[in-house]
C-alpha cells in the first residue's frame, strides 16, 4: 500500500504539473502557468499528443528546423494551422509521428521538412520518445509511461521551481539573442564541415518514411514533402566534406518513392493544388541561401537565416505560400522552390549544380570568405564526428507495418462501407 500511494503521490504530481503541456487546460499561476522546460525533450512528448489531439487541419512536422524556422501560430490559415515539430528528429520518428496523425481526422494536409540529417544513421529515437504515444500503444498507455517516468517528474519538478522562483531556462531562451548569431555564423563553418565528413547515408530510412505517409495516404491527407532551405555556407560545407552525392542520392530517392506509389488523386480536402502525396525542393544555392550572413557588429542582422542551419519564420511562412500558390506577406525569388517528381528530377539536379556555379563565381565577400575557410579546412581537416552508427532493426518495421496496414485496413473497409472519415 505504501508502494501504491508513493507511486500515485509521483505520477499525480506529474500529471498535475503537466510539465510537456499536454494539457494546457491545467494552468495554476505560481505553479505551472509558465511550462518553462516543455522544451527540453525537443518537444517530443507535447507533440506525440498533439498529433493526435490538435483540431489544426494543417500541420508541420520536421526537425528544430521547422520548430525554429516556421511559425508557432498562422491564425488566418484556412482550417487551422499548427507547428508540430521535434528538436533533432529522425526519418524513424517523422514516420512513427504520421502513423500517429493519420489517426487524427482533423488533421488535413501533412507537410514534413526533410534534409540529409534525417536520413543519417544517428540515432534513430530521443530518449522521450519511449514515453509518447508515437512509440505505440494507447494515449492513456503514454500518459501512464510519462507519469512514471523519473525525468518526466523532474521536468515537472523544475517547472515548479521555476514558476515560484521566477525563473526560467535561459539558454533555451538566448539561444537565437542576435548579438551572438554573427559568431554562431562563423562557428558553423567548421561544425558543419566536420559533421559531414564523417557523414553516412541510408536510404532505408527514405523508404521507412514514406511507408509512415502511406498511413497519412490512406486516411485521405495531403501530404508534403519538403527539402530545407540552408544557407549556402551550409550547402558548400556538404559539397567540400564529400555528402555532395548524398544530397543526389537524396532526391532521387524521394522522386523513387513517388514513382512506386503512381499517380495519386487529389485529397479528399486538399490545402494545395496538385496530388495528394507532393515533394518539393527549397534546397540548394537559393537566392536566400545566397544572402549576406549578419555583419560581425550587429549592425545587419541575416533577414532569412539565424545561423547556417536554421531559417527565420518568415522564410518557412514563405516556403507555405509557396506550397500553396500565392505570394504571401513574405515574397521570395520566383525560382525559390521546385517541384521534385520522377519527371523532373534530372531539371532539379541540374539546378542544384548550376546554383553551386553561381554561386562559386558570385566572389561576394562572404563566398570568398568561406572558400578560403573551407580550403583551411581541406588543407587540415578536423577530426570528423565519428559516433555510433545506429540502423533500423526488424521489429521497426514490424511494427511500422503493423500500424498503417491497421489504419488501410480501417480506411478501405470505411470506403467499402460507403461511409466517410
């Protein structure tokens, strides 16, 4: 009895304390009204739920590129919008998290932000992620796992903490302060280099992804794949460590799997022209990709970048109105985005070089600065992030396959029975 009451007394507080926000309805001033450490899984535990909880006919899934680079809230988009994004995902959560959204029959349309680092073999998971309901099983059954989990209650600890004290997670809150983004600029040069040249790309990961979008397919979402607009010290820092045959491996990956799939109708109720299952292209040596970086004094900020690696909100709202055709608050060049297809991937490659020339022969101060800081690079290489390399394992895929073969099964017996979702 003793062990029960211990374990209700631990559980309830996390409950209580909400400290992922899972529910915002449970808001106490002085307690939890700030969830200052909601962030601190990368959002992980507050997204399993949302997707299936979020009223939003549109959501964005991706990276902390997407967390970071679209916005939080678009009030006037139609149907609603939501930003769904987990700090350092993989193609292993991004499929886990659509087999989850398909469940979701307020979510319309799915647009997923992809580059190469989700297709590395890094770890396939965050340690959260056991503790949502992506890793299976019901939301009751996550709630139960996040109730008993240890760092879950010090997570809730810490909030309480902080909502008395005042206080709050300050890194997490300058970690985009503008006066330091000239130096982070210039620190990615070599960051990016060094993570590259140890790089590996799996291709397994592209098909376990799509297999994740077959169940979003199936539930009758639209569904957007997207390839991130870095700056283009990033994409060179990918072409001078040697990743510059995954980026093409890459794409004609993606363009593979559309093709395995056909010619797809359009959604039942689609927020962008065109199929139910896009890919699009906003990498490369872009005209944003192009723009200045910030100047050393503060002076002039980056208008589309925070660091190399990570875009502004005004970009992936741009990145939005493109997807759907219109111009928007945040207009970019006319070329920035291209459709990525079977037919048209040979004209995507090719622009990706002929961008790559471009911009070698541009000699603006910042190319020339970071030609030479690459050529220091090449000259004496760092040593590389050589980490454990993770795979995807059988019971993955089991599991993967079990849940959307589920969720057809339920759409084509839906279909069958003359109803609707």
């Amino acid at each position: 009895m003793t062990l029960i009451a211990w374990l209700v007394g631990f559980g309830g507080f996390t409950l209580l304390v909400d400290p992922y926000e899972i529910a915002p309805w449970i808001s106490i001033e002085g307690v939890n009204a700030r969830r200052t450490r909601a962030h601190e899984d990368g959002y992980r535990v507050h997204v399993g739920h949302r997707l299936l909880t979020s009223d939003a006919g549109t959501i964005t899934l991706g990276s902390s590129r997407v967390m970071d680079g679209f916005p939080r809230e678009l009030p006037d988009w139609p149907g609603g919008y939501e930003n769904l994004a987990m700090a350092g995902t993989s193609a292993f959560e991004l499929a886990r998290a659509s087999a989850l959204a398909a469940r979701n029959d307020a979510v319309q349309c799915v647009v997923i932000g992809v580059d190469l680092r989700e297709f590395s073999t890094d770890t396939n998971t965050q340690a959260t992620y056991w503790i949502t309901p992506m890793a299976g099983g019901s939301r009751l059954a996550a709630l139960a796992k996040m109730a008993l989990s240890t760092s879950a209650f010090a997570r809730a600890l810490q909030t309480v903490d902080d909502n008395i004290s005042g206080g709050s997670d300050t890194r997490w809150e300058q970690a985009y302060a503008e006066a330091g983004l000239p130096a982070r600029f210039e620190e990615e040069l070599a960051k990016r280099y060094r993570y590259y040249a140890s790089y590996e790309y799996d291709p397994e990961r592209v098909a376990f992804l799509f297999r994740g979008i077959d169940a979003l397919i199936a539930s009758g979402k639209q569904v957007v794949v997207f390839i991130h607009p870095v700056h283009a010290w990033y994409e060179e820092a990918r072409q001078r460590a040697g990743a510059g045959p995954a980026e093409f491996a890459l794409r004609r990956d993606i363009a593979a799997q559309l093709a395995a799939r056909g010619e797809l109708a359009e959604a039942g109720q689609a927020c962008f022209e065109g199929p139910a299952l896009q890919a699009w292209d906003f990498g490369g040596f872009s005209a944003p990709a192009q723009t200045a970086p910030p100047a050393a004094d503060g002076s002039a900020p980056s208008a589309w970048y925070y660091v190399p690696s990570h875009y502004r909100p005004p970009l992936g709202h741009a990145i939005l109105e493109r997807l759907a055709g219109r111009s928007g608050a945040f207009p970019v060049d006319a070329d920035f985005g291209r459709p990525l297809s079977p037919e048209t991937l040979d004209a995507d490659l090719a622009a990706l070089q002929t961008g790559r020339a471009a911009w070698l022969q541009s000699q603006t101060p910042w190319q020339i600065h970071a030609d030479a800081a690459f050529d220091a690079l090449d000259a004496n290489p760092p040593a590389p992030e050589a980490g454990p390399r993770a795979f995807l394992t059988r019971s993955d895929h089991v599991e993967l396959e079990r849940d959307v073969r589920r969720i057809e099964r339920d759409a084509s017996s839906t279909a069958t029975s003359g109803g609707t979702r």
